[in-house]
C-alpha cells in the first residue's frame, strides 16, 4: 500500500454510492436476482400457512383461501411467482459455472447441466399439478 | 464518418486537485486507431501533462485497463470509431484509489496475488532430469485460468471489490485455482486454508460481471464458484470422515 | 526529497533475465537481500509479449553440436561459439526448470512436453506454450519469484543513472513513479536486464517500454556497448500496428506469398517450395534472410500495396481450423482484432518489422561487464550468443540461461565485497538536483518530446533499415547528435512530482538517442554485410577485417568511439551460410 507521506498528499478514494446497483443493467439484474430469494421466503411463508389452515379443518382453510383472495395479497403473490420463475431459471442457468465436468477430455456444455434441471422442474411441476387439479 | 472526436478524459494531480474533474479534448478519428492511440495523440501534441499506463498495445502486458463510457476496457484493444461520433468518457478503472489523472494504485492486487499462494507446491521436488508428464486433457484443466494478464478489470467491475476492499478478488483467486488444478501441483489444501475465509471466496457473491468485463476469457466467476464447490465437498469430507479424510 | 536505501544486489529490470536472476541469487544465497527495480510492474515486462517458443534440445535424435551449430551459422560466424556452446548446453536445463515452476508447456497426447520446428534450425527443438510462451513463462517466474521473501520489488521506479565509485559499480539511483521521490540504492553488485531498444524505430513490434535504458546507463557509466548495428527485422508484423505474427504460423507450415500468390523465397537462394515446412528452408530459413527477400521483391514491384504500404501475404489457409485453433490461437485473436481478418478464411498481411536487438552491454559468459560490480544478462545485454543475427525461439532461453549466470555470478562477487558507503549519497544528491535542473525546474523549453522522438524515428527507418549505406548512415549520425543538441531545449508540459509520465517520456528519449548514436557509429564503421547488417557499398560479408565484435565506447565529448574486440571461434571455423540445400 502506498503510504501518504508529505510528497504524495492523498490518492483520491471515490466513495461507492449506495445506488451503485442502478449504474449498469448486469448489477440491476443481479440485485433482482439476490432480491428475489425474499420472494421465495414468502412463498415458503405462505405454504405454510395454508398448511397449517389445513391442518385446522375446513373453516379455516376456507378463511385461508378467503385471505387469499385479498387484491393486495393476489398482486403480491402475482409478483412473487414471477421473482420464483426468474430465481429458478437464473439459477439453473449459473449452475453449470460451478461445475466444469469433463468427459473424454472436453468439458460438457452449460446446456447438458442446465437442461436436465429444467426437464426435471417440468416434469415434478407437472406432477404436481396433476396430483392437485385432477379431483 | 466525421474525422474527429471528443474524449472526455479524467483529470486528477493530488499536488493541486481535491478531486478528479473532466477535460475535453479533441482528436482524429482514425477507423484503425484505438482509444490508446486518442490518448497518446492527446499527450504527445495536446497535453503533456496526461498521465496513463500502457506498453505492448496488443492486449497481452494489461497495463491500459481503464473505464471507457463506463465499461473497464483495455484501452489498447477497444477501437475509437465503436464510439462514433461521440463524446468518449475515459476515466481510471473503478474501486482502486486514483494516484494521478488515469493511473490507479493497483499495489493491494499484489499483496492479494501472493496471499493465493500462486506458485506449484510439492512435498517433495522432481529431479530436474525428470519430466512431469502432463497430458493435453489435464493441461486443458487449469489452462483457461492461467491467460489473465492481470489487467484487473476484473477487480473495475466486481461490486463485492468495490464495497469491501478485504475481497480476495476475481483474479487472485482464478490463480490460485489455476495452481490448484495443475496436476503436478500439491498445495490445494494450502490455499484452501487461506482462501476458504470469509474475505476469499466466501465473499463472492456471483454477480459475474468479472467474466464479463475479461479481456482474456479467464471466466473467473466460474473459477470462483468451482472452487465454492470443491471447498463444501472437502468441508463435508472432513466432516463425515474426520480421520485421513484430506485427499490433498 | 531523497531516500537511501541498501541491498547486496540491485536488478535493473523485472522481465525474464531480471526475475530468473533474482531467484538464481536467492537460491545461491538466501541471506543475500535481492532488490528487483523496475519502471512497469514485473508481470507488464515485454517479455510477456513473446510467442513463438524456447529452443532447447528435446528429441533424441539432436545434439548440443547441432544447435551450436544453427545458432553460430544463423548469426553469420558473429557468434562468440564458447558462449554459444555453454548456453546450448543449459537452455534444456533450463526449460525444464520452468516446467517444474509450473510453466504450461504444450504436451504432446503422452504427456511429454511438446517441440516445434522453428526457423534456422535443422532439427525440431522449440518448446512452446501455444503461441504466447513468453507470457506463460514470464508470469511462472513472476509468481515463482513472489516465494523468496530476500527478493524486494520496487515498482515503478526509472533508474536514472549508475553509482560508481572507485571503479566499481554500488548501486542505483531511482525515481519513484508515484511520489516522484529520488531513492538511492546502494549494492554490492548491479545486474541489467533492461531488455531492447525497438522504439529508436518507427515501426517495431516492441511496447513503449523498450527504450534502451539500461544500455544508455551502462554506456554513461564507461561500459561498453557490442554490436549495436544488428537489428533483428522480424519478416512477419502487421502494417500499421507493427503488432507481431510468430514465426510459429511459419514452422506450422504457413506460407510467404507475394501479390502473384507465388512462395517467392525460392528466388533467393533459400530452397525449393514443398507443401509441409522443411528445416532450414524457405519459411523456415533465418530472419534476416527472409527480411532481405522482401525488400528485393519490393524492389522488383511484386509486393502488394495496402493502405499502409507495401505487404505480402502469409498464408495460413491450409492449415485447417483446427491446427490454428490449437497451435496459433494468438495469432488468430490478433488478426481478428487489429485487422478484421480471420487467418482460417484469409491471407493476413504483413512485412519486416524491427523486433529484437543482438546488440548490447558487452558482458562475457557470467553476465560480467568489464565494470567491476556491474552486470547484464538478456536482450540488454550482448554476450554474443545471437552473433550478427538471432535464430527465433534462442533469446527466451537466453534470458533463463544468462539471468541465472548473471545472478550467481553477482552473487558470489558480492559476498566478497564490503558495504558501498554513504559517500555515494553525494553522487545521488547530485543526479536529484540534475533531475530538477534540466527537466523539472525548467522552464520556456521549446522543443515537444513527441516531435523529437518522431524525427528520431524517422531517420532511424530511413538510415537504420535492411539495406544501409554509408551516406545515409553518416547523415543519421548528423542528425541525431542535431536531436540530441536540441534535447537540450526540452520542452515538460509537466512539470510536478506526481506520477509525471512525461518526465519519464523525457529520460527515455535520451536514453534513446545515445543508443541510437551507437548503432548509427557502429553500422556506418563496419563496411561489410553481415547476418542483419546490409550494406549497398559493401555488399560481401569480409572475415579478414570484420571476424570482430564492434565496441562503442561513450567518448568525453559524447560521441561514440568504436573499437574492434575478436570474435571467439572454438570448433567452428567460418564457412559460408547455406540454407534450403
């Protein structure tokens, strides 16, 4: 480190501005994508909860769906499917960064990572939906 | 194509100036000049007093890193008519105190390089009438990580540098990875010691906005988070097998 | 403001020689404090800039005789052939250390360490990593060097002059980049590994830092300079840039075509064309030869006009994607970059470029100049293994080889000597107060450094190039002692403490101007033609008068004073070059 002394007086430090995330698009994105995991706590929030109406019986479960039928509440979770859906896919799309798998001597492509992740989230989510919606 | 140009250019001597302001020069427009070429015109025929570094002008000593309209760029390989017609803003790279005009103290990388440990570590040394064998694919393994140039334009645009000065760092911890998967090297355990610490990799957070910004295409992001990943693999290792569980 | 500071032993430079030799002295001796001075950060040194690749013998079928022998007949009998035979002999030793350091060397699929052909040299011996050696071995020594706690860098400081006392050389004297502070650094002993002096040039494929310095200090301080007419031209740079395409794209199998698309090497006595790379033979021939054949194709109007200038073409198309993608990566991102060009689809353009400096600080095969205390090692200095032309892939060796002999031998003289004194501040008070006299407290100078340097360059091009003769030689004598009289008259925009570049731009160009003198002095004295030294008066190479190694000395009125010192012969007698046969 370079000691001031009185032949240097000071080297200029520029201070980072606490909004230095709206300088440039790629730190925007990356603080939505750090933000969204707040979403996703609320999701898991909210499972909860409706786990616990059920767990209660029938009245109050209806009081739950009631709840969540609040304009408010319906535009929050509204955004929070949309922070969950970019969380999953930005995470599936820097998964492979960590992993430099190398088969006969080349290293896979991102695609061979991130793709079964995908696959795998459609096919559980359309399990999912199966197992709910048929009844 | 007009055939000049304005270049906004940082202006800061400690000796006079409580901060850095801009001058606004005005050069040739060249289609096969680089910003560096602007910036030498300017010195040689407009303003001496113009300090910057630079030297082989082909992309290889990285010592012209600097913030061109906003972007750490090296100045020698980022052609001025991309910037047509202009202004051209040309400061010093970001999160590095500036010594003078666009010449930063790059001394902290230094200290961080040789933290890394980025030398080959062996219990015991080969004769030297002994090859180490290295084979294409195991070269392969560390090859990408061992381009950088230390230009830190990597350091320019990571916000982690930025806002916490103790970081590690992109590049010094994509070279200690390069050490660490060079197969004729034995000190993994060692870095890992010291990088493994809430300041080393611990303190990325990925935003990958160093991959983005290197000229070279070290992708240090991605030596980063590879080296999150062997770091949990030994730390559940040592966990599950508390006893003989180094591999390294 | 002056500071002092003290170690056993001052390197002048951080490139190859420089750190190879800092390490040579702290394993020789890890009591000994080690000071590595440099005006850039070790790792900007332009020995990162190198790409073809080392020689050193690998293979079983070649033999230390037979790269003696390339390099004594690649340099045209200039070569002192005792030098050439110890460096032979530990360029592998070498090279095999750097791979212990960790240095990338392309492998073959067994995992043996790979050698390709390269231009001069009968058998296949260059050890390469892809095409950006230099840079891959200069950051293992870098790094390497960051191990050995004796070692202390300075960064960023420009030496400015040699302490010397009592005949013997004790140390330094430093400008601090930063602070503009004046740091003397008294030793023992005081090692140059500086590099060239491409920019004396307009066109060259060397950064802005190779200017001479440590040539200039050694000349000032009574130090001889050797052979300092041979300038390398490299055949292949790009035009306008300069930027330079290896001689690897040729020992891959690239091809030199002029605008009729015709391989016109074999009009010049350097072999037939065949379709794969032949040893010793048109593309693969040496530098100087290669150079010469364009300026005659320039001649006879066969070279192609771009825009800026004459060029012709190199021819990588047959190669395939996947040699260039593997073997000449660099090359390729070059070509994009600079010339819009991708080598897999197009011809690239290029021409003879100034690239390396055989001349030098006269040392014998330790590194030692015939100043007690002073030492050089590398492109700074000329021992001569290159003789009156270099063979490519021998100088990255050469800085390994010479930076190790260099380091040990100052090592052990400076465990002999007592501690210089404090009497030496004297002489660095006085190199502060002519730093502040004729540069920082001047002022009304009229002459711009920028204008000074181009007419320099300028001349240098025109008097300095393939062909020479003795009337433009004299004239550029004329015109750079004119240039070094109007230095005087130096104008400083910049006249502060602080990082002041143009203060440095300053002392470079003097350090410029003196080693231009010596190279001008030299090549107008030697009427023959030798290797890269080409005279139109005196077209054949003369071994009765010009066996000799020409010596520039600094006279009192600051001319140079050229004498003669006999070149060293040991098994190989003069014969006559023969190349492509």
């Amino acid at each position: 480190m370079i000691n001031p002394t009185e032949y240097l007086p000071k080297s200029y430090h520029a201070r980072v501005s606490t909004y230095w995330w709206l300088s440039r698009w790629a730190y925007l994105k990356f603080i939505l994508r750090e933000a969204s995991s707040v979403f996703v706590a609320w999701f898991v929030v909210v499972t909860l909860l409706q786990i616990r109406a059920l767990a209660r019986g029938p009245a109050d479960y209806a009081e739950f769906q009631h709840w969540l039928r609040n304009p408010l509440l319906l535009a929050l979770n509204a955004v929070s499917l949309f922070f969950v859906i970019f969380h999953a896919v930005t995470w599936f799309n820097l998964a492979p960064k960590a992993m430099a798998i190398r088969l006969r001597g080349k290293r896979l492509p991102s695609i061979a990572i991130a793709g079964p992740n995908y696959v795998a989230w459609v096919v559980i989510s359309a399990a999912v939906a199966w197992i709910l919606l048929r009844g | 194509m007009a055939n000049r140009i304005t270049l906004e250019v940082t202006r800061y001597d400690p000796a006079h100036d409580e901060k850095p302001r801009l001058d606004a020069f005005e050069v040739p427009l060249r289609k096969e000049w680089v910003v560096l070429d602007a910036l030498n015109y300017i010195k040689d025929h407009l303003d001496g007093s113009l300090s910057f570094r630079w030297s082989c002008r082909m992309g290889v000593c990285g010592s012209c890193g600097m913030t061109v309209n906003g972007v750490p760029k090296l100045t020698c390989a980022t052609f001025l008519s991309d910037y047509a017609p202009g202004p051209v803003r040309v400061e010093p790279m970001r999160n590095f105190p500036v010594l003078r005009d666009l010449v930063v103290d790059t001394s902290d990388f230094l200290v961080k390089l040789s933290k890394s440990k980025p030398w080959i570590i062996r219990k015991v040394e080969k004769p030297l009438d002994e090859e180490y064998f290295q084979t294409p694919e195991q070269l392969d393994a560390y090859k990408q990580f061992s381009m950088c140039i230390n230009c830190m334009l990597c350091y320019a645009a990571c916000p982690v540098y930025g806002l916490d000065p103790l970081f590690s760092g992109p590049a010094a911890i994509a070279l200690a990875q390069r050490y660490n998967l060079d197969s004729r090297d034995e000190g993994a355990s060692d870095r890992l010691d010291i990088l493994s610490q809430h300041d080393g990799i611990w303190g990325c957070t990925f935003v990958g906005e160093c991959t983005q910004v290197c000229p070279k295409n070290v992708d240090p992001a991605g030596a980063i988070q590879q080296y999150k990943l062997t770091a949990t693999m030994e730390w559940v290792k040592s966990l599950v097998l508390p006893r003989g569980a180094s591999s390294e | 403001m002056l500071d002092i500071s003290s170690h056993d032993i001052v390197l002048v430079g951080g490139g190859g020689a420089g750190l190879r030799a800092a390490i040579a002295i702290s394993e020789a001796d890890p009591k000994l404090s080690v000071a590595v001075v440099s005006k850039v950060y070790p790792m900007r040194s332009h020995t990162v800039a190198a790409e073809g690749g080392a020689a050193g013998i690998h293979l079983a079928d070649d033999s230390l005789d037979e790269h003696a022998y390339d390099t004594i007949s690649g340099g045209d009998w200039l070569c002192d052939q005792d030098a050439v035979e110890a460096f032979v002999k530990e360029a592998p030793v070498e090279l095999m250390r750097l791979e212990h350091w960790g240095c990338p060397w392309s492998r073959e699929p067994d995992g043996h360490v790979a050698v390709r052909p390269f231009g001069g040299m009968k058998k296949t011996r260059t050890w390469f990593a892809a095409d950006k050696t230099g840079f891959h071995m200069l950051h293992t020594l870098f790094q390497t060097s960051l191990k050995y706690d004796a070692v202390t860098r300075y960064d960023e400081y420009f030496v400015t002059r040699l302490l010397v006392d009592d005949g013997r050389v004790q140390g330094v004297v430093a400008l601090e980049l930063t602070t503009g502070k004046v740091q003397a650094i008294t030793a023992k002993a005081v090692i140059l590994c500086t590099g060239g002096c491409g920019r004396v040039f307009r066109f060259t494929t060397n950064a802005a830092i190779c200017t001479g310095d440590g040539m200039a200090l050694a000349y000032r301080a009574g130090a001889p300079l050797k052979d300092m007419e041979f300038v390398q031209y490299h055949p292949t740079g790009l035009p306008f840039t300069g930027i330079l395409i290896t001689e690897a794209a040729r020992s891959e199998g690239g091809y030199l075509l002029n605008k009729d698309g015709y391989r016109y090497l074999q009009d010049y006595n350097l072999g037939t064309p065949e379709p794969k790379p032949v040893l010793r033979s048109m593309e693969l021939g040496p530098r100087d030869r290669l150079s010469q054949a364009f300026v005659h194709e320039q001649e006879k109007g066969r070279t192609v006009e771009g825009p800026y200038g004459a060029v012709v073409n190199l021819d990588l198309r047959h190669l395939g994607a996947k040699t260039i993608n593997t073997k000449l990566p660099f090359v390729r991102e070059l070509c994009l970059k600079y010339e819009h060009i991708d080598p897999i689809t197009q011809l690239i353009p290029v021409r003879p470029v100034v690239h390396y400096m055989m001349g030098g600080v006269h040392t014998d095969l330790s590194g030692a100049t015939p100043l007690k205390g002073l030492y050089a090692a590398g492109e700074a200095a000329c021992v001569s293994i290159n003789g009156a032309n270099r063979l490519g892939s021998n100088s990255l060796p050469e800085l390994l080889v010479f930076g190790a002999r260099a380091g040990r031998a100052a090592a052990a003289y400076a465990a002999e000597q007592k501690s210089p004194g404090r009497h030496l501040l004297a002489q660095a008070l006085d190199e502060e107060a002519r730093l502040q006299e004729q540069f920082l407290q001047k002022s009304g100078g009229r002459e711009p450094i920028a204008d000074l340097r181009e007419e320099m360059q300028r001349i240098m091009e025109q008097c300095g190039g393939i062909y020479r003769s003795g009337e433009s030689l004299s004239g550029a004598g004329a015109k750079l002692q004119e240039l070094q009289d109007r230095f005087r008259d130096i104008r400083l925009d910049d006249r502060g403490h602080l990082f002041n570049t143009e203060l440095i731009s300053a002392l470079e160009l003097s350090c410029m101007l003196e080693v231009a003198q010596t190279m001008a002095q030299c090549a107008l004295q030697r009427t023959e033609s030798r290797g890269a030294h080409q005279r139109t008066d005196y077209p054949a190479r003369n071994d009765e008068k010009f066996l000799a190694h020409s010596m520039a000395f600094r006279a009192a009125d600051g001319r140079p004073r050229v004498e003669y010192a006999p070149v060293t012969i040991t098994r190989w007698p003069p014969a006559e070059r023969v190349y492509g046969r």
